[in-house]
C-alpha cells in the first residue's frame, strides 16, 4: 500500500507539474499494469535482476508512446 500511494502521488505530481510547464506528459503506469496482467503476465516486462525493461516491456512501452504520439496529433495514424 504505501508503495502503491507513493507511487500515485507521484504521477499525480508529474501530470501537474507537466501543465504548469507546458510540456505533455504521459504516463505509462496503465499500460504496464495491464501489460503485467494480461494473457501474456507470464513473460516479465522488467529484467529481475537489474530491473530494465526486457523486450516486451519495450514492447509495451513503445506502442504506449506510439498510440500517444498519434493522440496528440504529433504523429501519423498507421
């Protein structure tokens, strides 16, 4: 749990800090919280050991930061 509020304050803080400065922010807790507990839970998004991101939570973030791209008009939808 306190893990679990740090972590939400945290983001809480990123997303208001981002307006008053005028840069977009994009938080990818969601889609990797999802990613951990899809079908697919069983492979790890994070390396145990030194705690990067394997290919599949490469893989998850960057469809994250794709989708979020073409959002904001910043990209082309595929």
């Amino acid at each position: 749990p306190l893990v679990t509020a740090l972590d939400e304050a945290q983001r809480a803080f990123l997303a208001r800090r981002a307006v008053e400065l005028g840069i977009l922010f994009h938080d990818l807790g969601p889609e990797l919280r999802r990613a951990a507990s899809g079908a697919d839970a069983s492979t790890l998004l994070y390396d145990p050991v030194h705690v990067h991101l394997t290919a599949r939570g490469n893989q998850v973030v960057a469809a994250s930061i794709a989708a979020f791209l073409v959002q904001q008009g910043l990209a082309p939808a595929k």
